[in-house]
C-alpha cells in the first residue's frame, strides 16, 4: 500500500530504483515511510537542503542504498555526520542484520532521528549524538568498536581518518561515498592508511558520477 504521505511519482521511482539495483521491492515501503517523515519535519527543521520529493528518492535513498552490496556482510557500521540518517538508515532498514550506529552532534537531527528510529521499529539502529572525534557509547565502547564508518559528503579522506580512524576494529574499513573519483585526497591519505579498493557505483535516476572508496590501515611490509 502507498504511503499516503509521499507522492505518488516519487514513490513510483523508489520502486523503480530498488528494480535497477535490484533490492528488494518490500524495502520501498519502510523506505516512503522515512520519505514521509523527513518531509515533514524538514518542512518546520530545515533538516536538508533537498526539498523536492522525487530528488529526495534519488539524493538520499537511492544514493544510499547504492552501497548496500557492499556492507552486507558487515556487523557493526558508524555513520559519521549522518545528517538526518543517510546513509545508515536506509542501510539499517535494507539490511537487518547490519547494526548502525547514526553519529550526529546536531540535536534536530539526532531528534529526528530517535523519532524515525520509533516509527520505522528499527531495533538494528541507534542514535549517538556526538562530534565524532569525541564519541563515546554507553559502556564506554569507543577505540576499535567498528569493523566499518561510512560517511556520505562530509569531509575529505584525510579529514574522516583523522575524526574517526579511531573508531575501527583490527581489520575494519572506511567506506567513504564520493562523486569524481578522489585521487588527490587519496594521495593525501596520512601515513598508516592505505586505498583497499574503489568502486564505481550506479545510482538510479542519478547522471552524476559515484564512488565508493575502501580505505585501511596500510598492511605492515616484511624486511
């Protein structure tokens, strides 16, 4: 059943764009509900600067759900500056077995946040509204918590080591959403990382480049 709340051709292009990666189709309706109530509250908290519901679908959804394949094995992810949930909500609702953690320090965000977490029933996602150079969970759990970090349009490759490398288990990766591919920041990359692996990412509906870029610690040479 649609959503009331979302348009009806917005709606039509999540079903279009969980074909493409393909996804499955069940995901669409979580997904609308989120829509929906982002744009609610983005209507009063100014929450992000996309406003058009159609550009919503294909900006934030589809976008994020475009590196599904590639935390589906993944335990544990922090979503660094995740805004109003994206990438990790979308993940968390597409991914069950996949446990996010939404580091936010802007407290409309991380209340709005909390509020869909509740609607949505998500019990594999939980708000930490924090800076990320300074996160701290219940417990204590801090250094070396992540077997991965996201971040989607937050900061340069060197910038999000240097905020939150600290957060990675031994053998944990960075999964950093790009446009272009970013040889110059990868070339900046500070000593003790390395590039894993980039992949070009296809994004329904959207005619701008993508990439998702694996970084590490660089592996120890012999001799």
């Amino acid at each position: 059943m649609t959503t009331p709340d979302l348009p009806t051709a917005a709606r039509a292009d999540l079903d279009a764009g969980l074909r493409a990666l393909p996804l499955d189709p069940a995901l669409a309706e979580p997904l609308a509900r989120y829509l929906a109530l982002l744009l609610r509250w983005n209507a009063t908290y100014n929450l992000t600067a996309i406003r058009d519901p159609r550009e919503m679908v294909t900006k934030h959804l589809l976008d994020s759900l475009a590196m599904a394949p590639f935390v589906a094995s993944v335990p544990t992810l922090a979503d660094l500056g995740t805004g109003p949930g994206l990438p990790g909500i979308p993940l968390a609702i597409a991914i069950p077995g996949l446990r996010v953690t939404l580091v936010e320090s802007n407290g409309k965000k991380a209340r709005f946040m909390r509020e869909a977490i509740r609607h949505l029933g998500l019990s594999n996602a939980e708000v930490a509204e924090s800076r990320i150079e300074t996160l701290d969970r219940p417990g204590g759990l801090q250094t070396g918590t992540f077997m991965a970090i996201t971040a989607r349009a937050l900061a340069t490759l060197p910038q999000i080591v240097h905020l939150g490398g600290h957060l990675l288990a031994p053998g944990g990766v960075l999964l950093a959403m790009k446009g272009t591919r970013p040889d110059d920041e990868i070339a900046g990359l500070p000593a003790g990382w390395a590039l894993r692996d980039i992949h070009p990412l296809t994004v329904p509906g959207l005619g701008a480049e993508r990439h998702l870029v694996v970084v590490g610690h660089a592996q120890p040479t012999n001799g």
